[in-house]
C-alpha cells in the first residue's frame, strides 16, 4: 500500500497550488491519500491569506482521497507537523510529509514508496529525503555508484519515515542536560552540521520553535541515518522570504531538475561514504563575507 501523503500549509496560497500541482504529475498519485492540516492565523494580518488557502484546498482532485483538518487556532510548524504526523501513522504506520513550498518532480512518490518498502528492515534507516543540495554546493564523486547516499542529518523538505522510528524520537527533550555536559556526544551530533547542537540549544531554550532538530537527534540517539537521492527529487520555492522559517540561501536553491530521473540503486543505510558527508557538513557552513562586506557593516554600525 502506498504511504499517505501529508500536506501542511499556512498562509501561502501560489505556494501551496504550485505544490499540489507537482504532486498530481505523480502517476502514484490516483493511489495515495493526501491529508493536509492547515493551519489558523497567527495574527490578523494573515486572515485573508489563511482563507485564501483553506479555499483553494477544498476544491483539490485527483488523489485515492483527500482529508483535511483545520485548525482552530494557530499551532505554530512544530506542534503542527508533531501532532499531524503522529495522528496519520497512527493509522498508516509510514508517512510521506510535504510543506506547502516543495516542488516535487513526478517521480518523488514512486521514490518515496520504494525506499520505504526498500529500508523498512534496515536497521541504519531512519528516515528517507526527497530533495539534495545542488550539484554546486555538494559534488557527489564520480565512482559513487549508488543512487541514494546516507547523511547523519534528516532532511526536512520532503521527507518520509515508519512509525517505529516516529516514536522513538524524544520530543520533549529529556536527554538535554546530559547531552550538553557531553561534548563527545555533541561532537558525534555535529557530523551532520557544525550548527546542530546550537539549533538544538535554541529549541529548549525556546528562541527557535523547531519539529526537525528534535527529528535528527532522534537520528543521532538511535545510531540510524536519513538516506538522500544523490539527485534532487524537491525544489525549494520557498526561500523568497514568504515563510516563517526559510530564509534564501543560493547554495541551496535550484532552478529545475531531472523530471526523467528516478533512483533505484539504493545504498545501505550504514554506508556512509567519507567524502559526500565532509561535502554535506560543509553546505551548512555559512560562506565567508567578502572584504568589501566587512568593511560595510563595520561602518553601518
């Protein structure tokens, strides 16, 4: 059986139908149910734009069936996708998740199916990514002959993941105090970006409000990886400074992808190849400010 898709959307209505859009180019599409929480206003302000959204979602076609939960109040991302997530496996066990700003290619869900039927039993896998950096930011080498590369990172733009590994995830952070007294621990936890730890800093001491970081600690505790395509499956629309969470970053962005493309050489989930995480740990380290930047921002302050 295919995996549900999972939908979350806000406030975003050209983001949100350009996402649907690319999902039904899926041919899995008439197969799988989608769900879409959407949320309510944070303020005013985002009224009309909620509505907006809410409109456009009831009129969507096209999938097995299509269940929609509405918000009564703003939940916010993280209590959101946490709560919306969990109520779907409940019933599914396996899930496919999606943000209102990702472009999928009309393979994603046939991939998405198949690497969850494909590492449900390997005990390395914790999750499954659809999108990867461009092949700007990380080269994947010339003799890596596999599809699919495992990261100690989870991958927040189109994602999926079974309910056995959804449960073992720590979301209230008892492990906090002791992982920070443990820098072996942090140091482990940073392979997958020198700004994990700190994320994960910020979310209990509430300056970020964040499902993902808790996600990847869950990763780090259970000694599993996430497995991403070595080419992108997800473009990111959203880096234009229309979400709350996702500011623009070039390294990261792409402009179009393979549509033909569709990976079927799947790695193990203990395969971690040297290179592709040094190459992965350095797209989330921010690039040095040229001269001329310094010099600015030292006189506009």
């Amino acid at each position: 059986m295919n995996a549900p898709i999972t939908l979350f959307v806000y406030n975003r209505p050209v983001h949100t139908r350009r996402t649907v859009e690319a999902l039904l180019k899926n041919e899995l599409v008439t197969h799988s149910d989608l769900f879409i929480f959407s949320d309510a206003a944070k303020t005013s302000s985002a009224d009309e734009s909620v509505c907006e959204v809410r409109k456009y979602i009831r009129t969507i076609g096209g999938f097995k069936s299509v269940k929609i939960v509405e918000r009564d109040r703003n939940w916010g991302l993280a209590n959101s996708i946490i709560d919306g997530v969990t109520a779907v496996m409940n019933e599914y066990e396996r899930i496919i998740v999606l943000e209102d700003d990702l472009v999928t290619s009309p393979n994603f869900l046939e991939y998405m199916n198949a690497a969850l039927d494909h590492y449900e039993s390997d005990p390395k896998a914790f999750s499954i990514g659809g999108y990867n950096f461009p092949e700007t930011t990380l080269p994947i080498p010339s003799d890596y002959s596999w599809d699919t590369y495992a990261s100690f990172r989870c991958c927040s733009w189109g994602w999926a993941t079974w309910i056995d590994r959804w449960k073992r995830v720590d979301w209230g952070m008892d492990y906090y105090e002791t992982f920070m007294r443990d820098q072996t621990a942090q140091e482990s936890f940073n392979r997958g970006g020198s700004d994990m730890s700190g994320m994960l800093k910020m979310q209990h001491e509430g300056r970020i409000d964040s499902w993902a970081i808790r996600f990847c600690y869950g990763h780090h505790a259970n000694r599993m990886h996430c497995v991403y395509p070595v080419k992108t499956l997800v473009m990111n629309i959203g880096q234009d400074h229309s979400g709350t969470h996702c500011g623009r970053n070039i390294r990261w962005e792409h402009t179009s992808f393979d549509e033909k493309w569709i990976p079927r050489k799947f790695c193990q989930a203990h395969n971690i190849d040297a290179r592709i995480t040094r190459g992965f740990y350095d797209a989330f380290v921010p690039p040095k400010r040229s001269l001329v930047a310094r010099i600015l921002q030292r006189f506009s302050m």
